[in-house]
C-alpha cells in the first residue's frame, strides 16, 4: 500500500473523491480509478448536520475496502460529532481519518483526538473550510499527519474553486514536516491544480473532474492534475 506521509515525495498525489463516482458500480470506479494512476482514494462522509447533505456510511467506506485491497483510503468526516464515526471508519478500513477544526471545543479535544485516531491504527488529518481563520488550527498542526485546506464550502461536489484559501497553503506550508501532507479539496482541476501546487500541496482531491468525465480519459487527467513533469514538490522549511 502507498505510504503517502514519505518525507521524500516525488510528486503530487491525487486522490479522485468517491462522492463523484457512480454508486452503481462503485467497486468498478473505485478499481477503474486506480488502474488509471490515482494513488489513493477520497471518502466524503457528511451527516446533513455539520454540511447541507448526506453522503455515505462506514459499510460504503467497507466496500470500497473489499474493492481495492490494497489502496490508501482517505476518509473526510464533514460530520459535527466526528469521535462517534472513528471506530466504525477504521473497522471499515479507514488509513486516514480527517476530521474539522470547525467542531473542535479547544486545542486540546483537537489533539485528543488526534490521538484516538492514531491509536485506531489510522493517520489523523485536521481540515479547515474557506471561511474559517487559518490562526484557529495553527497551534494544533503537529498533531496531525495531514492538513486539508477545503478549496470549496463543503457539502457538494462539482463546486467552483475558491482562490483565496491559497494564502492558507502558503502560510501552513512551511510549518509542516516533511512527512506531513497538505491536501486541499474541492473545484480542483488541471488548472486549479497549478495553483494549488504552486502554493504548496502536494495531495490533491478530485472528484468531478475525474469521475465526471468520461472513463477513457481518467489516466491522462490524473496525470495532468500532477502539475507538469518537471514541477517540484515544494518542501517546508
Ligand atoms: C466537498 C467534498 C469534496 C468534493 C470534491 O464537500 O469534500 O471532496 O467531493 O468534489 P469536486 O472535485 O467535484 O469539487
Ligand atoms: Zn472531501
């Protein structure tokens, strides 16, 4: 399996967003997406409280589990009681659990949490929506092995790039390790991409402009949300 917190990342990893694919024939999506060079795969996970919708459940997170063996699954809880959904993700094959500084009492039941996580066998992850100060999860940063900056108001798919969170991937950047990822979520595409990539992630999510698109085209887009060949990761300080 991928071991995606390297502290020697080649290139930008991408990471197609179940919520677009077609639940149908999701095993064969999910399978289909990861022939096609995907390097892990992204649950959306909302509870109709915390975001306007619902997505999914642990079992559909334990389906895709079944469906690819061996691939990095990388849950995003949109949810406003996260520590309740922990087990049920990790018993369904869960690697990462990200949850929302958003819902977060303190610094500390943020890094209590992050501790939960790691002793479920999985890597915490701490994400930040658009409107959100990025001064609120600095302090807790460490803690955690992934930072997600959502590119978008969560709850939907298919939405359009927010460009100002940018400025929150140039300010966290250089406070990260080298084995800690920046990913960032929503609206991205073969040009938002760029941007992103410039301003520092190396983790990119996508969901419509993956699995929207038609399935013949899935390898040469993922390759092109990497950025050109020659583009560098860019390392923290
Ligand atoms: C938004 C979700 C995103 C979404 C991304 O609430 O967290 O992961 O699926 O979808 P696109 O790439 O279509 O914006
Ligand atoms: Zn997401």
């Amino acid at each position: 399996m991928l071991e995606p917190f390297t502290d020697s990342l080649s290139r930008p990893l991408i990471a197609p967003s179940i919520l677009a694919a077609d639940f149908a024939n999701l095993g064969t999506d999910c399978q289909d997406a990861i022939k096609a060079g995907a390097d892990l795969l992204h649950v959306d996970i909302m509870d109709g409280h915390f975001v306007p919708n619902l997505s999914m459940g642990p079992a559909i997170c334990g389906a895709c589990r079944r469906a690819c063996p061996d691939t990095y699954l990388d849950v995003h809880l949109m949810v406003s009681d996260p520590q309740f959904f922990f087990k049920p993700f990790a018993q369904n094959g869960a690697n990462a659990i990200s949850f929302h500084i958003e819902v977060m009492k303190s610094e500390q039941h943020a890094r209590e949490l992050a501790q939960e996580v790691r002793e479920l066998g999985c890597n915490p992850g701490i994400v930040i929506n658009p409107p959100t100060d990025v001064a609120t999860m600095l302090p807790v940063i460490e803690d955690f092995d992934l930072v997600l900056v959502m590119s978008v108001n969560p709850g939907f798919g298919g939405q359009a790039f927010i460009p100002e969170v940018l400025e929150k991937c140039r300010t966290i950047k250089p406070l990260l390790r080298p084995n800690q990822r920046l990913e960032i979520d929503g609206g991205i595409n073969p040009t938002t991409a760029l941007d992103a990539i410039d301003a520092g992630v190396d983790l990119l999510v996508a969901g419509s402009s993956v699995f929207g698109k038609p399935r013949s085209s899935w390898g040469d887009i993922i390759e092109s949300l990497r950025g050109p060949k020659t583009t560098q990761i860019r390392s923290g300080t």
